[in-house]
C-alpha cells in the first residue's frame, strides 16, 4: 500500500475516508466497519496519487508555458508572462510564440465539450477536489474523474497535433 508523506494531506485523507464511512455505511453492523475503511483509504490514497500525477502534469506544463515568480498563486499563466527574478527578458519572439502556445491553449479548452471543460477548469484551475466538483456540476465523484481524464487526454492530444511538445 502507498505512503503518503505530506501529513497535512494524509490527515486528510482519513478524515475524509472517516466521513465516506459514517455517510455511506453507518448502518452496517461494526464487524464490517474496519474492511471498509480499510478499502476507503486505499482507494482515497490511490486517488490523491493519481490526482498528484495529473496535476503535476499541468503544472508542468503550465510553468514551462508560463514560468511566474514562484509564490505569487494568484498569477494566472494564461493571462501573464514575467520572466523569473535574475532572468533575462525573452526575446520579442519568444513572447509572441509564448502567446500563440497560450493563445492554442484557451482555443482547445473552448472546442472541450463543456462538462469536461468545467470539470477540467474546476479541478487543475480552481483546484477544487473531487468531491467539491461532483457537488458543484451535480454529478458523481466518479463522473468528475472521467470528464477529466478526458478532458486531459484530449488537451494533450489537441496540443501534439498542433505540434506542440512538452
């Protein structure tokens, strides 16, 4: 089973998983009640590894499109292009390719069907959880996953055909 190292997540995660027990299974007998935590917590953890992975993707991609000054959180890469403290100043074309690849960008997220484009938006932009997003669209946690995954496989599939590599 998986680790995970961050404790301020790892609290979480039980504290989550203890919830998912009390709201879904609260009225089973208390024999039954440690195997389902224990399959709540595995597939809690495997969830926030695969959500990690994700979103490590984009943030990766994000910040070779649009490297920020760090710890400013509420710069948004698709709006702004500062070049890092110590950093030259990019060249004039490179800001204007900079700005076609961002330009791509916005253009694929408006061609996503839109219940990908909210979940994808809400998830890797507003980074909401699962749970938040399912509330918000009105659907299943497992729905939210699956326009997401969709969603990241189209963009990623989208940006390769228009010869962007990453």
């Amino acid at each position: 089973m998986f680790a995970v190292r961050d404790e301020q997540a790892a609290l979480d995660l039980v504290q989550d998983a203890m919830l998912r027990l009390a709201e879904k299974y609260g009225a089973r007998p208390a024999d039954e009640l440690p195997l389902l935590f224990h399959r709540i917590m595995q597939n809690a953890i495997r969830d926030y590894y695969r959500r990690q992975k994700v979103r490590s993707l984009w943030t990766t991609l994000l910040s070779s499109l649009s490297p920020g000054r760090g710890d400013d959180e509420e710069q948004d890469p698709l709006e702004t292009y500062e070049p890092r403290d110590g950093e030259a100043a990019p060249a004039p074309s490179a800001e204007l390719e900079q700005a076609q690849v961002l330009e791509i960008i916005e253009q694929e997220l408006t061609r996503l069907p839109v219940r990908q484009r909210e979940a994808f938006l809400m998830r890797y932009w507003e980074e909401l959880d699962v749970a938040q997003t399912a509330r918000i669209m009105g659907c299943s946690e497992g729905s939210v996953k699956t326009h997401c995954s969709r969603a990241t496989h189209a963009l990623a599939t989208a940006l390769k055909a228009r010869g962007i590599t990453l």
